[in-house]
C-alpha cells in the first residue's frame, strides 16, 4: 500500500463542486489559501475562479477518473456528489439513483486506489441513511442504518463502500452525515429551495399555500457545513461515519414562520393546507453531534433564523 506522503502540490478535489453543498466547500477551501479542483458535469459562473474538470462522474470510468487525479496531484477528495441534485431533481428511479450514489462512489474509491500515494476521502451522506427513531431520541452514530427509500438505501450504499474502502485499507477518510441542509443559494430541488420560490411568491404579492408537516427536522447551514467537510479533510480520524447537523430538531412550522419574518410575508399570507407531506424520514430528526466535536473539532455556528434570512438575501 503507498504511504500517506502528500505529493508536491498536493490539493484537494471537490466532486460535485458546481452543487450547493460543493459550492460552499469550494469557497471554505479557498478562505484556507487551498487551490480545489472542481470535477462536475457543467460549469456554473459560481465556480469560475477554480480550476475545472468536466466529467460525468456518473458515467466516467475508474481510469478516466485516476488519470485526472494523479495528473492534478490530488490527494484529498470532497465527494460531494448526490443522485437527488439541482439538474436532475428527486424524481428519480432507484436505479437512476443508485448509479449516481453508490456505484458512481465504487469508481470513485477504484481510482484512488490507483494514485500512488495514499489519499483520503471526505464521503458526504445524509442523516436519512438511519431511518426514522422514536421521538426524542437523538441519533447517534451508534445507531444501525435501517433506510426506508431508495434515496436513502442508495446514499448508504456509497457511505459503506466508503468505510469498507477504510477498513480494507484502500484509502483513508470518513463518512458525514448531513442533517437537513439550510442557508443561501439552496438547491431549487430542495425542501429549502421550494419553500423559498413561494415566498418569493408571497413577496410580489401572491400568497403561500403550503403543506406543512408536523414533524421536527434538524437543520444545519450549508456554510457550517462546508466547515465540516473542510475539517474532516484536515482531520487524521479515520473510518468514521460522523453526524453533521445543528443538534436540535425544531418544528416545520417554526421554519416556516422564521422565512416569513426574513421574507416580510405578513402572517395571514401564508394558508396551510391539509395534504400529507412526502419525507425522505421520519417525523423526528435530531442529530447527535457530539462525536464531531471531539474528533473534528467541529460545531455550529449559523442558527436557523441567520441562516434563513441569508437564504432570503442571497436566493
């Protein structure tokens, strides 16, 4: 096995970089004076200062895939990457999805495999990989994974080949697990991003009619996000799946009545209907994020009513 040497240069690629989540780790490396190398599909102007690579990471072969790391000397990857995104949307087939989220992630750990050093991996899962627990119960790390939809079955799937590629020392790295993401420039695709078009809406003029769920979700912003992933690439933890998220679980309503205040919607502007709500979980989400603090040193800074009038500003 090649020896964890950093090769002259070395940088750190962000895949998925173009995506919300990516976006923001891209502008968290750069704050650090790290040059990320952005592998997507598509540029967006949003990634018009770093360096680009445009590959299909879903169709892109292992060779493909190893030639463009070695070449840029890359040996840290951010998989930010995520078969439910802004182009294709969460209507997607559980094959569609797991190309995207977990066979995509076996090429990706084939690759790095062939570098000659050893390299680390940042995985970004999604707190939904546990399924739904009881309410009040905090999940922890130590809970076992029991997905209840493709999306989440297929992003448990990458996470564990990520973790199986640690354990057989392939390369090293963690696993984050998202809570509900929140904050500026949300994913349109997002429960975020929609919320947010309607009140853009209401703003003009109109009014809100919306479904809202009586559940408790945990919400952490994007920005803190990036923060966690940043610390996880620097970190020496390994084999780790860590939980990232706010550690509260607070109510859909709240959310919502906090993005009229940001959005100045009058109260009576916004109507709830009765319809049932579609989750990729269960009505209670709170991540447990003590093991963050300990082995990346990490926590959140953004609370939700910050990071929703930044969502409002910005769009």
């Amino acid at each position: 096995m090649p020896a964890r040497v950093r090769p002259a240069g070395g940088r750190v690629a962000v895949l998925g970089g173009t995506g919300w989540v990516g976006r923001f780790i891209c502008a968290a490396l750069a704050e650090r004076g790290q040059d990320p190398l952005v592998v997507a599909r598509n540029r967006v102007p949003h990634v018009a200062g770093y360096d680009f690579r445009s590959i299909d990471l879903v169709t892109a072969d292992v060779g493909t895939l190893a030639k463009v790391l070695r070449t840029e000397g890359v040996d840290i990857v951010i998989n930010a990457t995520d078969g439910a995104n802004t182009n294709d949307g969460w209507d997607r087939t559980e094959a569609e999805l797991r190309r995207a989220n977990a066979e995509a992630v076996h090429r990706v750990l084939g690759a790095m495999a062939e570098l000659p050093w050893r390299s680390r991996v940042v995985h970004i899962g999604t707190i939904h990989e546990y399924g739904p627990v009881g309410v009040g119960t905090p999940v922890a790390e130590s809970v076992t994974p029991r997905p209840v939809n493709a999306y989440a079955r297929t992003k448990l799937a990458g996470s564990v080949a990520t973790l199986e590629a640690v354990r057989e020392g392939v390369v090293d790295g963690v696993v984050l697990r998202l809570a509900n993401v929140c904050g500026p420039h949300p994913s349109p695709a997002s429960f975020p991003g929609k919320l947010l078009s309607l009140f853009r809406e209401a703003a003009a003029g109109g009014r809100v009619e919306l479904s809202i769920a009586d559940a408790r979700r945990d919400f952490v912003d994007v920005r803190d996000v990036a923060d966690a992933a940043v610390k996880a690439a620097e970190a020496s933890v390994t084999g780790r799946a860590v939980n990232i998220g706010s550690g509260m679980a607070v109510e859909i309503r709240d959310l919502v009545a906090h993005l009229a205040e940001a959005a100045g919607v009058p109260p009576d502007a916004v109507k709830e209907t009765g319809a049932p709500v579609p989750s990729l979980g269960g009505d209670w989400i709170q991540a447990d994020i003590r093991l963050a603090a300990r082995v990346l040193r990490w926590r959140p800074h953004i609370g939700l009513a910050e990071s929703l009038r930044a969502m409002w500003e910005t769009g």
